[in-house]
C-alpha cells in the first residue's frame, strides 16, 4: 500500500544517529543520504527522514504513529533499548503482550528525538 513514510526532524545528523541504531535492531542499513534527507530501505518499504523543505522547524503530528515490524519479542525490545539510548523517549506502556481485536501482540513505543511516535510491533504464530 504504502512507497514510503518520511518524517521531519530538526537535527539531520542527530534523528541519522537516532535511526541508525533504531532500525539497525531490525536489520535495516544505516541510512542513505541524498541532500537533506537519509532513506532507510528494506523489502517492505521505505522509511525517510528530512528537514523540512520550507525551512520551517519539524513538528510530530498529533495522533500519528509510524508502526515497525519485530521478528521476536526480543528484537522489539533492543528495538525500544536502542531508541532511548540514543535521544528517545518511552511513551505508553512499557514493552510487552497486549491482547488486540485480532490476538495477542507484543508493542513498545518510543517518541523519537522530533516527538514523532513510534511502535514496533509483534505478531507472535498462532
């Protein structure tokens, strides 16, 4: 469905740091620059950061949340481990099973450096 997400952040080099070790945990390359932008790729998708092109400062939007897929519960909590020692911050509960429409799920959500949340998700075999 999607070609890719991007987000705006304030410090390039600083949110590059962020998502390296971020994504890294998922075994996804550090990012790839092109002007003020890096992209992270994979086979699922593409995700971006960016300062913003009007020269605005970047801003979360209010209500979004930008989901990733973990292997294991335990990648998902190096997921979350590598975002807060790199400028993040935990929002919601702490990682863990949640019971969902669908089954049970294990999340963790981080905040990154600009605010913006983010989830990572795992859908454990039924």
């Amino acid at each position: 469905m999607f070609s890719h997400v991007m987000v705006g952040v304030n410090d390039l080099e600083m949110s590059k740091r962020f998502y390296d070790a971020l994504l890294g945990t998922l075994g996804i390359a550090p990012g790839l620059a092109n002007k003020n932008r890096y992209f992270y790729r994979s086979a699922g998708g593409t995700f971006a950061i960016s300062t913003p092109i009007n020269g605005e400062p970047a801003c979360h939007g209010n209500g979004s949340t930008i989901g990733f897929t973990a292997q294991s519960p335990e990648q998902a909590d190096a997921w979350h481990a590598a975002g807060v020692a790199h400028g993040g911050t935990t929002c919601e509960a702490p990682p863990g099973f949640r019971e969902g429409p669908g089954g049970q799920l294990y999340l963790a959500y981080l905040r990154d450096p600009d605010g913006n949340k983010l989830c990572v998700l795992h859908r454990p075999a039924k």
